[in-house]
C-alpha cells in the first residue's frame, strides 16, 4: 500500500438530500483529523482469573480542523452557520478527492461545537473547527463520483 499525504484528502458538505447528495468541497481546511472512537466497560469478575476482562462501549465520531477564515466562502458560510443555528449538516470526510475510485472514508450527520477564530501575527485568521456526530455514520469508498457505503 502506498502511503498518501495530508493534502490529498477531502472533507465535503451535502448541499442536496440524503437520498440525492450534492458534495461541496470545504476546500479552505488544513490539518483534518477524522476522529473514531468507543468507551470501554469493565465486565471483570471473579471468574477472569485475576485478569480484566473489557467490551467496546459507546462509540462517537466526527472531525476537527483548521479552515482559513473566509466570509465569502460558501463552504466558511455553511460551517459558521450551522454553528450560530445549531442545525446539523452532513459531511463526507474522504482520503483522496471524491472523483478518485476507491478513496475512502465517513460519511454522517455532524453539529458544529466549536468555531473559534484565531488572529495570529504573522499568519493568515483561521477557524478552529469542530464537528461531533449524531449517529451511526457510514463507512465506504467512492466509485464514479458516488460515495458507496459498505453493506453491514
């Protein structure tokens, strides 16, 4: 398998219907963390022999990011307002650019929980994003410009 760089991947927003997605690129990201993880919970008993004994608890998901402060971007406007709305949006956060078959990656429901700003210096204004699931999200690859999510 060939390693792939940071820049290559993509996260998008669904501008259409969950049946018809129309995939917009937030294009101005940097430094995209897509974050998968569960809980775990304690079924140790007497019978484990001295060992502890766990299961996969609660999962949660979703991405953090940087994205360059732009107002007139329609991606910037659609992050910010589902911030200051509190509305949900979907997103699909790939390896590689939706056109390439094959690039993988999550596609769900996310809330916006944080939007900070940041005014360095000697760099350009950034938002410091984050986005948290609500739901199961999907899992899958792309095959012509379609996500296709993996049968369960």
């Amino acid at each position: 398998m060939a390693s792939r760089i940071g820049s290559v991947g993509a996260i998008y927003y669904n501008n259409g219907t969950a049946t018809t997605p129309s995939w917009v690129e937030i294009a101005t990201v940097r430094d995209v963390t897509l974050n998968l993880s569960a809980n775990e919970v304690d079924d140790t008993s007497r019978t484990n022999q001295g060992w502890r004994s766990k299961l996969q608890g609660l999962r949660e998901w979703g991405a953090d990011f940087e994205m360059i402060y732009e107002p007139t971007d329609t991606a910037w406007e659609k992050v910010r307002e589902s911030f200051f709305d509190g509305t949900s949006i979907e997103i699909l956060v790939l390896d590689q650019d939706i056109s390439v078959d094959g690039s993988e990656g999550v596609r769900g429901t996310v809330f916006v929980t944080e939007f900070s700003r940041a005014e360095p210096l000697e760099e350009v204004m950034s938002n410091a994003t984050t986005m948290v699931g609500s739901g199961t999200p999907q899992w899958g690859t792309t095959s012509g410009g379609v996500f296709v999510p993996e049968s369960s």
